[in-house]
C-alpha cells in the first residue's frame, strides 16, 4: 500500500491546480485589411524566399549565409541555452535522489562532559555511513509548475528571437546584392559618360586647334569627363565596401562575391497580395516572441502567488551505518529516515506582496509590449506597400524621363556638330542624361529593396 501510495503522489502533484491566473491572449483590434491594399488570403509571405528571385548567385548567397552567418550562429546558441535553463527549471518538480557515503570520526574530552568521569577520561569512536538521499518539494500550489511554465515561454522567445534573426538576414544579404548591383550599374553608367566625354573632348580640341571654338568649350567638355571618372571613384568604393559587408554576412573573410543576373533583369510583379492583417500574429516572429515573453510574465505571477503558502518539502534517508565497514549493509546496520517539513510565512516585511505587484506590473508591461509589437508590424507593411507601390510608379516616370533625355542629347549633338548650338547646349544635355541614369539605377534599387521590406514586414522568409 506505501509503495502504491508513492508510486500516485508524483502523478496527483503534476495534475494539481496551481495559483495564479492561466494564459489567455490579450484582445488587440485589428483591421480587416492594410492600408492601401485590398483583402486577401494569399500573402507574399507565403513564398519561400527562394522563390523570389530567379538569381542563382543570389540564392547561393542567401545559403551561405544562413549556414555559417555568425549572428544567426549566436542566435541558435541562444536558443540551445534557453532550452537547457528550461530542463534545469523542470527538474525541480520531480524528487532529487542522490547517493551518500562518508566517514566519520571523533573524540570528547572527559572534562567536556556534564557528569563527573575519572581523570583523563574520554569518548571516541568512528563510523560508515552510506546510502540514499531524498529531497523533494512538493508542488501542492504549482510554483514549480508556474516556474517551469515561464522558462519554457521564455525558450520559445529565444527561438522566435532565432527565427527573426533568420528573417532580417535573408533581407539583409538581399538588399546588399541588391545594391552591389546597383553599385555596377553606376559604374557602367559612369564608364559609358566617360568614353563619349573622351570622344566630345577629342572632337572639341579638334575643333578648337582649328578655330572653329573658343577655349571655354574645351574646359565645358572637360568638366563632363571629370564628372564621370568621379563617379566611377565612388561607385569602386561602394562595391568593395558592399562586397565586404555581403562577405561578413555570410561568414567569411572579405573577398569577391559572385554575380548573378544584371539590376535590370531582376524583375518584381506589379500586384502583390498581402494577406490578412490578423495573419501577423502568427507569422512574424517578433509579434510571436513578445507573445512568449507575456506568457512567461503571467507565470510568474502564479510562482510569485504560490508563497503566500506553505511551502511542503519532503526528505529521507535509506542506506546503512555501521563501525565496520565490511557489515554496512548488514540487516542490522540499516538505516532509514523520513522527515516532511512545513515552512510557513509568518513575516516578512511585505516581501511576498511586493515579489506579486512586481510580477503583475511585469505582466501590464508585456501586455503594452504584445499590442505595440501588433501595430508596429501592421504599420510596417502598411509603409512597405505604399513604399513599393510609388517607388513602382516613380520608377516608371524615370525611364520616360531618361527616354526624353536621350532623345535631347541625340539632338543637341546634331545641332553642335551642325554648328547651330555652343557646346554649354551638349554639357547640358549630357550631364542632365547622365544623372537621369544614375538616378533610375537608385530607383530600380529602391524598389527591388521596397519588395524585400514588404516581404520581410509580412513576417516571410522562415520555414
């Protein structure tokens, strides 16, 4: 009967109520659609981020990263220690059994002794002892449990924290391919103004040697020549310094980053679905992980309540003391002990009441946290779709704009070589194409990066 008796006890203390109020998710108002895009059920965050962009290198990168990235590495180390702090937490609920033996020795003095003994008396003696050692604290009120309810939320944010890294890498390296490509159109730009700045600059000496232009031509041609080599300057500078942030992305020491399709080949859609708004609550992992952090806050208020009781521990012994050490185990030389003990509060200064506020005013915090997390990701993707949508549409504007200019140029070198226009007319036009190309190279930029920040504002980019 003991033994059955023992064999429930565990059973009946892991199914008890336990103090404190269970979880129940905050109610946050969410509207049925985002801003500036109509209701949907299909997401773009429904995509695997492979299949955004048919871009080999791109993918190789974005693989590369997310298998020796160092942040994400730290991140998965997290989670791995956040796991083992939520074992060590659980094992307090169940019995610690630990085996002992030891070896004790003494001796006392006659005179130390409360009756009269004869002079120069004393007692000494030696003993073995060895065996099983039992301590347990009964969880009647669940403040184990409610502990073990917190580490367990607590892990669960770490890995929510692991998957947004995952989330925010992705659309890192994205974006710095994406402007590493961006760097390489400039310099072709730059390099194309170059050479027909060269060839104007030949033609206008020409024409200067023979008289048929003043000197002020040649220093005008001159400038557009020095515009383009600057340019090519800096666009060398940022496409080694963008290769050395993709290269520490992806875990390796600076070196050269392979390229894949041309800036103007990535191609994103003119439509892009959405979603629902109330599907970010289960889909970015910020929003998840402030959700994890109120769980593990509500928690610990039941812990922090459950010391309002008595807290019920449980110890005993069964093993064996003997003199000898040959007859430890001896059916006479056994020895078993079991003592329940009972601590109850009585005073404490209002330590326990305080312990409660705090958790409860952690909880309060966590719940504003839980609703700002909420708004702050509706208000994301609500910027990253107006985002996309005008940089889309300035886009386009800029092609025709580079298209005219074009035009423009083509004409105000007919008319200078015509002898009708200066050459102040050709610079105009050159400088003016030049900086229109430079300028729909960043809007292309802008609107491959806008499409990644919706993406990742969706909560896409993790499995």
């Amino acid at each position: 009967m003991r033994r059955t008796t023992l064999a429930v006890l565990p059973a009946l203390l892991l199914a008890g109520c336990a103090v404190g109020p269970n979880y129940k998710r905050p109610a946050v108002a969410v509207p049925d659609q985002y801003r500036g895009a109509a209701a949907d059920a299909a997401s773009l965050a429904d995509k695997k981020w492979s299949a955004l962009f048919a871009d080999d290198a791109l993918r190789q990168l974005v693989e590369t990263a997310l298998a020796h990235n160092f942040d994400l590495g730290i991140a998965s180390e997290r989670v791995l220690e956040a796991r083992a702090q939520y074992h060590i937490q659980r094992a307090d609920q169940f019995p610690n059994l630990a085996g002992q033996a030891g070896f004790t020795a003494g001796r006392t003095p006659g005179a130390s002794s409360f009756q009269s003994l004869p002079p120069n008396a004393s007692f000494q003696g030696s003993y073995w002892q060895a065996g099983l050692a039992l301590n347990w604290e009964l969880d009647f009120w669940g403040r184990l449990r409610r502990l073990s309810e917190a580490a367990r939320a607590q892990y669960l944010a770490t890995e929510e924290g692991r998957r947004g890294v995952v989330v925010s890498l992705i659309g890192d390296v994205m974006n710095d391919y994406f402007l590493l490509r961006e760097r390489d159109l400039e310099l072709e730009i730059a390099q194309r103004t170059r050479d027909i700045a060269q060839d104007n600059l030949r033609l206008v000496e020409l024409r200067h040697a023979r008289g048929a232009v003043t000197g002020l031509d040649v220093h005008q041609a001159e400038q557009l020549l020095y515009t383009a080599t600057a340019q090519m300057a800096s666009a060398r500078r940022d496409i080694e310094q963008t290769g050395n942030a993709l290269s520490l992305l992806a875990g390796k020491a600076p070196g050269e980053i392979a390229r894949g399709k041309a800036l103007e080949e990535l191609e994103t859609p003119a439509q892009i679905p959405a979603g629902l708004p109330s599907s970010l609550l289960e889909r970015r992992p910020d929003i998840r992980q402030a959700e994890q952090a109120l769980i593990a806050a509500n928690a610990r208020i039941g812990a922090a309540k459950a010391l309002y009781f008595p807290q019920i521990t449980l110890s005993g012994f069964l093993g064996g003391q003997s003199v000898a050490l040959s007859r430890l185990f001896d059916t006479p030389e056994r020895q078993q002990a079991i003592a329940p003990a009972v601590v109850l509060p009585l005073f404490n200064a209002g330590q326990i009441r305080a312990g409660v506020r705090y958790s409860e005013a952690q909880k309060r915090e966590m719940v504003i946290a839980y609703r700002k997390a909420i708004y702050t990701g509706l208000r994301e993707v609500s910027d990253a779709l107006a985002g996309y949508s005008r940089t889309r549409e300035q886009r386009t504007q800029q092609e025709l704009l580079v298209q005219a200019l074009t035009e423009s140029t083509r004409l105000s070198n007919l008319r200078y070589k015509g002898g009708l226009d200066s050459y102040l007319q050709v610079l105009d036009s050159e400088r003016n194409l030049f900086q229109g190309q430079l300028a729909l190279a960043q809007l292309r930029l802008a609107e491959l990066q806008s499409f990644v920040q919706l993406y990742r504002a969706l909560g896409g980019g993790w499995e």
